[in-house]
C-alpha cells in the first residue's frame, strides 16, 4: 500500500497542467526581459539576444547584464522560495509556515549588520555571504531549539522557536542599527526584497546553491506525505520522521537563505503558492513540489514585471507589489478556497 | 476648568524643571562677553518675533546653526546633531570643548540633559515646507519635542539659499552680541564674495556646460531636484547650469528616481555626486558594480565632484565648497554630454 493513492484521471491532468505552467512561465520570463522601466523596442532586444554579446549600446546593456540575469534570477528565487515555503508547510505541518517565520530573514539580516559594524566589509557582493550564513545559522538555531526535549522538534515547537529566534534576532539588529547609521544605510538595501540591482555575479554566486536545492527538494514529496498523516503513522509506516525532518529543514535552509542573501526578504510567495498548488493538485506533495517550483517564478515575475512598469522611469520593489497584491490574495484564500490544512 | 488645570501642571512642571538646574553656575559659557542687555526680539524664519527680556547667553543649538553661531564668536552651551559629532559635516572641524553634546541622531535630543543646561534660546532652522524646527519635526521622537518648552526658538528659514541661511545666522549673531565686522569674523564673508566672483567667471567662461546632482544606490539613482536644494538653487543663481529633473518624486519631491535601467535619461557634462557618500574612488567602483552607470557619459569620462548637499550654514563653508567646485568647472568639457 502507498501513502497516498491518486486516482489516474487525477495524474492524467495534472502531467499537461505542468507543462502548460512551464509554457506559461516561458512566456512571463519573456515580458520580463522585454518589458521594463526602459522603453526599448521589441526588434532592439532581439537583436541584443540573437547577439549575445553586448555592442555597447544602452539598450543592449539593459538587455542583457540588467534584465536577463534579473530574469532568471527571479526565476530561481522564485522557484526556491514557493518549493521551501511548501517544504516547510508539510514537514511543520503549518498552514502558515514559511521561511521568514522559521527566521531566515532575520538571520541575514543580523549578519549583514556584524559585517558591516565588526568586520567593515562593504558591498552587496560581499554581504550575499554573510547573508546566507546568517539565513542558515538562524535555521539551524530553531532547529536546535525546538529539538531539545524528548519528543524533539513538533511542529508546534518549531514555529514558537521560530518566532523567538525571530524576535531576539529581529531585536539585535534593531540594537545595532540605532547606534550605527553607517549599517542602518547599508541594511535598508535588504529591507524590502528586490530583484533590483542584483547582476550577474549575484546570480552565478548563488544559482549552484538553488539549483540543488531544487533538485534534491523533489525527493521529499513521498516523505512529506507521511508526514502529514500524522508522526505516529509516519512511523508506523516505516519513516524515519527525525531524519525527514532534518533532511528537510537542510534543503529549506539552503532554498531560502540563498534567496534571501540575493533578494532580501520576498513575502508572500512562499506562503500563498504552496496553497495554490494545493487546491490545484490535492494534498499529495509529490506533485504539491514541481507545482509550487513553476507558480511560484510566475507570480514572482509577473509582480516584478508589474513594479517595473507603473512608475517609470522609477520601480518599485517587487517585495512592495507583492505585499499590495498578495494579502488580498491570501485573503481570498482563506475566505473563500478550501484552504487544506497542511 | 480641564484647561486651568493643565495650566498648572505646566507651571508646577516649569518649577521644578527650573530647580533642577539650580545647581549650576550661572552661564559662562557662552563666548561673547558684550552681549546688550536688552530686551532682545528676533524674527524667526517662521515670521515671528521672538522675545526676551534679557539677551539670551545660554544657547543650545542644532549642527550646523551651532557652527554658524561659532563662525561669529558666540559658544552654544548645547548642541544637537543629526549624526556623530566627528562626522557631521559642519562641526567634524570644530573645538567643541565645554559643550555639552545633547543628540548624535536624527529626532533624537536628551531633553533632560538640555533643561539642566537651563538654556535661554535654542536655535534650530525653520523648514517651511514641514512648517517646524529642526529636531522638532514631523517623526521625532516625541519626548525631543519638549526641547521647544525649555526656551524660545529661533533660527534662520531653510529652503531657497545658503546665502540667505548664512545672511539669517549673521543677523541673529549681532542681535546676541556678537561684533559681526570684526575682521576675524569678517573675513570669511570677504572669502566667499572672492571665491563666488571666481565661480560665476569660470562658469561664464563655459556657457555650454551642464550639470546634474546625483545620488546613487544599489537599487537606484536619485536625481536631486534643485527646487529642494537651496545651494544647488545658489548655484543657479551663480550662473551654473544646473538641470531640473522633469519628474520629481511627488511624494518627497527632494528626488526624481530612476531605475538603473533609465540611469542614462540624463546626459549632463558634469556630475554634482551627492558629498555625503562621494569618496575620490567612487567613480570607479559605481562603475565597476552598475553595468549602466558609465552610461551617462560624464560618469564615463570621470567627471564627477562631491556636491555639499543640504548641510551649509556658513559664508566659510560655502567658500570652501565652491572653491572645489571652480576647480572642477575649470577642468570640465562642455561638450561630454551633449
């Protein structure tokens, strides 16, 4: 017996919906490289592309170092992001778990401000490191915290070691960012998230990180199954629910804290998608995973493209759009979806 | 009834506070030795006049009044500044020995600290647009705001001119006192009348030349508008050509901002670099890192100068600043942008 059975007429759709999201994703990372605060004409981009090399020209600059690294980055965040909210969602067994309550966010941001007032650092090169230390030692922090005690670390735990590690950490940052305009400055770069002035060595530094992250996250999708009937069926099944949940919280740590060392915190996407691809291919997580890998790069993108193109010749932070459009969003999932518990 | 008793919470409240000082001894500090009796009016930038029976000694005031103040003998009791001290721009220079330190951060002034200096003025600029006195803005810390119930406030208006700013802070010292044409105070009013008759000639002698002031970010570049930088209007008023940005922020209209993919929408002969953040290296590594900031060709061909921005309040200051700035018109080429 498996965990889950699906019914085949269920699989069958759900195998061309993947494709039609991947088709649908072509086409928004297209406008993304097409569309922008710059007016530039359609042939212009195509000839910068069909180039591949920079003539020099403004336009073609734009192209090709701005909004194609921008592009797949917000691709792989993206992705990164909906796959460790939907992760984090089925191993913590919380609707409303994702990576900015498991602290993450709070991490990279503590470390980026000890790297600027202890260790004098500057550049956002530099601070994308520390950044991602910081999301990975906040992980592992509440990890560690929540897996003292005998029954180790439950759901419920998790996210009250989430909160606290948040908290203390979010408060230190706030200590040292009072007494230091210099890192207040330098930090406010990291407050919204953005795919803004994130380049090519950005995007190659942290791609390796994301793509395994990615890879590996897709095996998890049997093992978040059982664990959403519950630890002592889990169990009883045979899973090694400590492992999973280790395993797991290690790709998660890694998904988010590369995303957040590139972009800064991004809300929304890895709450809502998760959801999404809940309510469009049931509960079982092995297709919960890929679903949640393509929506959540469409919705990224698609804010993003959005922000660049209401304010021009300014932008505005995708972080920004998402937080307008994406809480009456979730709200009308909540309201008016059958939000499945977790 | 409700209003009696305020009436006296305030009173019993101004006692005490009185008596806290009480202890000290009566104000020295102060450097001018002559200061007239009195009474003593002022007009402050907001228009109104401010009075006191006796000429005010004991002064606290803000940055870069407090340098003004200096600049004509007169030694504030108290300052507070926006940032450290050692850094601020108008007092990094200045011996600040016997003066007590009151805020090192914006909206932030140990109010407590500044009732035991038991001042008479405090001297602040007005902003008319936010229609308050510096540190006794909008977004203050609420407890800073008290400042203005320890004593008058007084100061020059910001918004359209340096000159005028420094013109509101010569009138204020000689109504405290202070012999504005002693040569040693004068001389820095001589220094600047040289240093803008060799600003407008070096500029007459490039009529073509165009500048632009700029702050870049990691996210963006801010185009500053000059209609919101009293020495970049100065500037104008001298003769340089200093662009207005076409769509200024509208909802802080210090700025117009660009994303870096429009950092070219402006191709000025020389950039006025926010000072606050230039360093002589700048350049370079802005365009080492921005794939598009040598796109603006004066960027490109290094031309670039620190532009002293938003913090002057003195004729000394502004002529060191604009000497820097003769200098860069001098070894600029008209034609880089157009």
């Amino acid at each position: 017996m498996t965990v889950t059975t699906i019914a085949p007429r269920r699989a069958a759709a759900l195998v061309p919906g993947l494709a039609v999201l991947g088709a649908v994703l072509a086409v928004v990372a297209f406008l993304s490289v097409t569309q922008g605060s710059r007016d530039i004409g359609l042939s212009e981009v195509l000839r910068a592309l069909g180039g591949l090399g920079d003539d020099g020209s403004t336009n073609s600059t734009v192209t090709l170092e701005l909004r194609v690294p921008r592009t797949l980055l917000g691709i792989l965040v993206g992705a990164a992001l909906g796959v460790a909210g939907a992760v984090l969602q089925g191993v913590t067994r919380n609707p409303l778990a994702d990576a900015g309550i498991m602290g993450v966010n709070s991490g990279a941001a503590v470390f980026v401000v000890f790297a600027i007032t202890v260790l004098g650092v500057r550049g956002a090169g530099v601070y994308v490191w520390f950044a991602f230390a910081g999301a990975i030692a906040a992980l592992v922090l509440v990890y560690a915290v929540a897996s003292l005690g005998r029954e180790g670390a439950t759901p419920i735990k998790l996210a009250l070691a989430g909160a606290a590690v948040t908290a203390g950490l979010g408060s230190m940052t706030t200590g040292i960012v009072m007494t230091n305009v210099d890192a207040l400055n330098e930090l406010r770069f990291w407050q919204v998230g953005s795919l803004a002035g994130r380049y090519a060595p950005i995007l190659t530094g942290v791609a390796p990180f994301l793509i395994a992250g990615l890879v590996a996250s897709l095996a998890f999708g049997r093992s978040l199954n059982g664990l959403a009937l519950g630890e002592d069926v889990a169990r009883g099944l045979g899973q090694r629910v400590g492992l999973t949940r280790a395993a797991a919280f290690g790709v998660v740590a890694v998904l988010a804290g590369a995303s957040t060392a590139a972009c800064g915190p991004i809300v929304f996407v890895g709450l809502v998608v998760p959801h999404v691809a809940r309510f469009l291919c049931g509960p079982d997580y092995r297709w919960i995973l890929p679903y949640s890998m393509l929506l959540a790069p469409i919705v990224l993108l698609v804010a993003d493209v959005v922000g660049r193109l209401v304010v021009t010749p300014d932008e505005l932070q995708v972080g920004v759009v998402l937080g307008l459009l994406g809480a009456p969003v979730f709200v009308g999932i909540v309201r008016f979806g059958r939000m499945s518990e977790a | 009834m409700r209003a009696w008793r305020t009436a006296v919470a305030v009173s019993v409240l101004s006692v005490a506070l009185a008596g806290c000082g009480s202890g000290d001894t009566p104000g020295t500090s102060s450097g001018q030795s002559a200061a007239p009796a009195g009474p003593w009016t002022f007009t402050d930038g907001s228009g109104q006049v401010v009075k006191a029976d006796k000429t005010p000694t004991r002064i606290i005031a803000h940055a870069g009044e407090a340098a003004a103040l200096m600049s004509f003998g007169i030694k504030p009791v108290g300052i507070y500044a926006d940032e450290s001290v050692k850094t601020d721009p108008n007092l990094k220079n200045l011996d600040l020995t016997g003066i007590e330190i009151l805020g090192e951060e914006w909206g932030k002034i140990d109010v407590e600290k500044a009732a035991s200096l038991r001042p008479d003025l405090i001297v602040a600029d007005w902003w008319p647009a936010e229609k308050a006195h510096s540190g006794l803005e909008e977004g203050v810390d609420e407890k800073s705001k008290k400042l203005a119930e320890l004593a008058p406030v007084a100061g020059a208006t910001q918004g359209k001119s340096i000159l005028e700013l420094a013109n509101g802070y010569e009138t204020l010292a000689k109504s405290l006192g202070a012999k504005v044409d002693d040569p040693k105070f004068a001389a820095n009013k001589t220094r600047f009348d040289a240093s803008v008759a060799t600003f407008k000639q070096a500029v007459a002698a490039k009529p073509g030349l165009t500048v632009l002031a700029m702050s870049p970010a990691d996210d963006k570049i801010y185009v500053a508008n000059p209609e919101y930088a009293p020495e970049l209007l100065d500037l104008q008023s001298f003769g340089l050509k200093v662009m207005n940005p076409d769509s200024p922020d509208k909802a802080f209209p210090y700025w117009e901002n660009l994303s870096w993919e429009n950092s070219d929408k402006y191709q000025p002969d020389l950039i006025l670099w926010d000072g606050r953040a230039f360093k002589p290296d700048s350049n370079a590594e802005w365009g080492k890192k921005q794939p598009t900031w040598f796109k603006i060709k004066a960027a490109k061909e290094n031309a670039v100068v620190a532009w002293p921005a938003y913090w002057m309040h003195t004729y000394g200051d502004f002529a060191t600043e604009l000497d820097k700035l003769t200098t860069a018109v001098k070894s600029a080429n008209e034609n880089i942008g157009s």
